[in-house]
C-alpha cells in the first residue's frame, strides 16, 4: 500500500520542480547578472543558508562530483545577494506556474493546497535537516501561487534532508546514489547525466565500489541486494518524511490528491523531461 508521504511527494515534487524544468525562473536570474546553469543553480539553491562556504553547500547538496561546487560558491555571491536570488527564483517560479496552469493559477484549490502544505512543513521540527531549517526561516509569501510553490519547496527539502540521512545510514555516498538511480531507471551510469562530470575511470571506481559490495553485477547491473537497498532507503526517506503528515486528517489528505490532480497533470505535462 503506498504510504501518505509517497502519495503527497508525487504532488509537492513537480511544483517544486518548475524551479529547474521551466526557462522563467532561469531568465529572472540570468536578469541578476548569472551566466551559465550552474552558478545561478548553486546560488538559488543555497541562498536560505546565506553565504556560507563551498564545503557547507557541498555537505547540504551531497551528491555532486568534486570541485563542482567550489566552482561556483562562492563566487555567485559576487553577482548578487542571497535575497535577491531568493526573490528573483521566486518570481521566475510564479511565472512559470501562471503560464503552465492558465486559468487554473486562480482557483481557489491553490491558496487551500498552499495553507494545507504549510501546516504540514510547519508541524514538524527542523531538527537535522539544515536545508528545510534555512527555508522554514524565510517569510511566506501572501500571493496563493507563491505561497503554493514555497510550501512545495519546504516539503520538497524536507524530505530531501531525510533522503540524504537515508543514504548515509545505508554507506551510499553522493555518486554511488547516482549510480543507483540510474539502474533504477534502467540506465547505464554513463548515461546518466548527473554523473556526466566523472570521467571513465573515476565512473568504473564507483561502480566497482558497488559491486565489491555485492550491490551492482559483473555487468553493471543491480543485483537483488542492490535493488533491495535501494528500496530500503526510499521506504527510510518515506518514515523519515512521514512525521509532516501526521498533522493532516484523512479528508486534507484526499482534498489535495483530489484538488491538485488537474494542476499537477498539467505541470507534468509540461516538464522538458
């Protein structure tokens, strides 16, 4: 039986997500003076912590490949300020969810689903999950697709502080999880684009990691040990997100699954992926 915090987390993902599926959010942070994907990415991502170092950021995004991030934190800090990245990607993300959604942007099912979603982002403590503590400290936007786009956001790395918790319990470090999506999806690693910056050698170190640990066969494929762990550390990030939810009674869990069905078929609709 799927659980609450997997249903919901197919809602608050995609809305979340239009940070970096959609062309708006980029161009009103490009308009700051960004150059390039990756240095507004790290700047809009990491701008509720402030400005802290390269080596903060590193820990808190766990899974990308050395040096990525120190070429761009902190030197995005040069173009323009925290607060500035925060509301310039919150501009770009009303936008995009305005032209996706048309007439649906103002239906009252946005404003409800925003309120629902903040009860639950705000029921649990921050405790260990540094992100979700660095945006539970900005104010929430007034404006219903704002509000709706921030609670998703709050949710989104919420659980995503779990997820990490997750992967270091089971051993599994920021390339390795690559990896394991990857086979997940039935993907050769060297088609995976995350893990595009390991050259050939550094990508066979990690897999053979793996496969000395019994998680990935001779061919590079998931073993059933490796399928089973990987199961095992999305069922964790589940319990481990699930305290949000306890807060909201069987009847607000039906109202979004029901009230966002429409707004989130047309945001997946739209996604370039």
């Amino acid at each position: 039986m799927e659980t609450v915090a997997r249903r919901l987390k197919e809602l608050f993902v995609p809305l979340h997500e239009v940070a970096y599926m959609a062309d708006e959010p980029n161009e009103e942070l490009q308009a700051l003076g960004y150059e390039g994907y990756w240095p507004l990415y790290f700047a809009s991502r990491s701008a509720p912590l402030g400005r802290v170092p390269a080596e903060v950021v590193d820990a808190l995004f766990y899974n990308f490949a050395p040096g990525e991030v120190a070429a761009c934190v902190p030197s995005c800090w040069e173009v323009a300020t925290p607060e500035e990245v925060l509301a310039a990607r919150e501009r770009g993300c009303v936008k995009a969810l305005r032209a996706i959604l048309g007439e649906l942007a103002d239906s009252p099912v946005i404003a409800r689903s925003a309120d629902l979603f903040l009860k639950a982002a705000f029921s649990v403590p921050v405790d260990g999950r540094m992100l979700f503590a660095g945006l539970r400290s900005l104010p929430v936007p007034e404006e219903p697709v704002a509000r709706l786009w921030h609670a998703a956001t709050l949710l989104r790395e919420h659980r995503g502080d779990g997820h990490l918790a997750a992967l270091v319990a089971a051993g599994i470090n920021g390339q390795e999880s690559h990896v394991l999506q990857a086979l997940l999806w039935d993907m050769k690693p060297r088609d995976f684009g995350r893990l595009d910056p390991l050259n050939d050698e550094e990508l066979e170190a990690v897999v053979d990691g793996l496969r000395r640990r019994g998680l990935v066969d001779d061919e590079g494929w998931f073993t059933p040990a490796g399928r089973k762990l990987r199961t095992e550390i999305e069922d964790l990030t589940d319990e481990l997100a699930a305290p949000a939810y306890t807060c909201l009674e069987p009847d607000e869990i039906e109202e979004l699954v029901t009230g966002l069905a429409p707004i989130i078929e047309k945001v997946n609709a739209a996604r370039p992926f």
